[in-house]
C-alpha cells in the first residue's frame, strides 16, 4: 500500500518544495508539469506555463516512518505552514496506483496482448506485448495503423529495417509476418526490451542503438521493407542522411505524421520515383506506404 499526500502549489516554486522535503528526509515526490499544447508545422508541441499551480504529489510506504499517515500530514503541514484541511491524502492499494496495459483489437483478426492473456483469445492472431520504457505500446493511432498495414502482407524471406523502432512492436510484427531478418535501431538502449517481448512471440529480432540522424552510422541499402514512425520532418531527414531517396529500391512504410504536413514528404518521395500504394489516417495522424522498383 502507498500512501499519498496532495498539496496544491505554484509551479515557480516546485523545487523550493522539493528541496525541503528531500532536506527532511522525504524523497518520493512528483508533479506534473503543467503545459499547453501548440500546433506546430511538424504535429504538435509543446510550452510550459510557468504561472500555472501544480499538485504536489508526496508517497509514502507503510513502514516508511510510524504512525502513518499523521506523522507526513504533520510533517507537511510544519514545512510549509499549512492546515491539516489543506492536504489532500488517500492510501492507494496496488489496484489503485498500477495502470495495467489493456488489450487492443486491431480489428483485422489480431490482438495486441499481454503475454499471459493470449489465450483468451482463440479465434484471433495475438502479437504477445508486455509495455515496459520505450515509445510505442501500440496505443497511439500511427502504431496500429502501421500494424495494420504490416499484418495484412507477406513478409516471408524479407528483410527489413525499423528506424527508430521504440518498444520495437512493429519489428516483431513483421517478424510473426515471416520476415528472415529485422533490424531493429533506436538511439536509446532498447534492447532488452525487444528482446524480451521479440521471445514472448518466438521470433529474433537484431537490435542496435544507434543515432541515425546526426551519428557515424550509415544504413545499408539491401533492405526489402522500411519503416520510420517517428515524424514527418525526421523521416524527411533520415531519408537525406542515409541517401535513401535514390539508394533504397523496396517498400517504405512512413508514419507520425500530420494531416496538414505530408505535401513535402509526399512530393519529395514522387520526384525519387517511390509510388503511393497506401494511405491510412487516424484522427489527424497519417500513415503511408510507398514502393519504389528497382530501375
């Protein structure tokens, strides 16, 4: 059991308050930052409001100090001269504090699951998936939709390359797709993440932290299939940097973009001769497939 105490502050002032909990011995503490979503020509951004009052989250575990939870409500209200009324505190059970990953029906015959409820699920294909640190649950609507795509080809003896692949889902989709190798690349050590969840589905997936955007290392050409999810401005660079416009002769399943900033990419993927076999959009986020021959 945690216990949680609440106190409403001003955000200028969060890490005075910080401070003098830490100083007192208490560490567990958290907030959020307040922002206010902007759009931008790229998706969206992102601007903090440094005016703007934050709650104060402080936890404590039984055991931490006796008499729990009086001695943090006293506590709190010394460092900070305030009442007993003015602390917000409830005793959170493991239910209550651990947000579990639900099921997702990509409704196409396929699941994305926690390993352990697979079986749930007998009349549909389950892609086993315990989220843990990296981008990508396959919640976000560019996730499934690139999963649709992916799950509904082929992959057989094919090679492919996820860029920037996060929690490395779509890599392992190809791999249940009958893909021969995937090489999953991310700049953050996502390895062990992929590696666990790539076992949970029987397949090997080939992992390498890298910084494909502004690092020494140059990807290779041979690839049969490409993915990039992470944007429309960083596809557009990641193509440039790896010469993939004109080098790369395959499909090329692109996403993370935005409705009202997929004119450039799409232009830019004609003139390099890769044609449209594909477009799908979920709010405003698009997803494309493009192929190009080989000349």
């Amino acid at each position: 059991m945690l216990h949680e105490f609440t106190i409403t502050i001003p955000y200028a002032m969060a890490d005075d308050y910080i401070e003098k909990l830490n100083h007192a011995g208490v560490y567990y503490v958290s907030y959020d930052t307040p922002i206010e979503v902007i759009t931008t020509e790229n998706g969206y951004d992102y601007q903090e409001k440094p005016d703007a009052l934050v709650d104060l989250k402080i936890y404590a575990e039984e055991g931490d100090r006796p008499h729990l939870p009086d001695a943090y409500l006293e506590l709190i209200g010394e460092l900070f001269s305030l009442e007993k009324d003015q602390i917000a505190y409830q005793l959170l059970t493991e239910d209550a504090w651990q947000q579990p990953f639900e099921d997702i029906d990509l409704g196409n015959g396929w699941m994305i699951c926690l390993p352990e409820r697979a079986e749930q699920y007998q009349d549909a294909h389950c892609i086993r998936f315990d989220p843990q640190v990296a981008f990508g649950t396959g919640l976000h609507g560019t996730t499934q939709d690139c999963l649709r795509v992916i799950l509904e080809q082929d992959f057989s003896g094919l090679c492919v390359a996820d860029l920037g692949t996060g929690s490395g889902i779509l890599g392992i989709a190809a791999a249940l797709r009958g893909a021969s190798r995937v090489l999953a690349i991310d700049i953050e050590p996502v390895a062990r993440e992929i590696e666990y969840n790539a076992s949970q589905n029987g397949v090997d997936i080939q992992v390498e932290q890298q910084d494909l955007l502004h690092g020494d290392y140059v990807l290779r050409k041979d690839f049969d299939w490409i993915f990039i999810n992470i944007g429309g401005d960083e596809a557009l660079q990641l193509l440039e940097r790896h010469g993939l416009l004109d080098g790369f002769h395959g499909k090329l399943l692109v996403s993370g973009l935005v409705e009202w900033n997929t004119a450039k990419l799409e232009s830019m993927l004609s003139e390099a001769g890769f044609k449209g076999i594909q477009r799908l959009q979920s709010n405003e986020w698009v997803t494309f497939l493009f192929a190009k021959e080989p000349s």
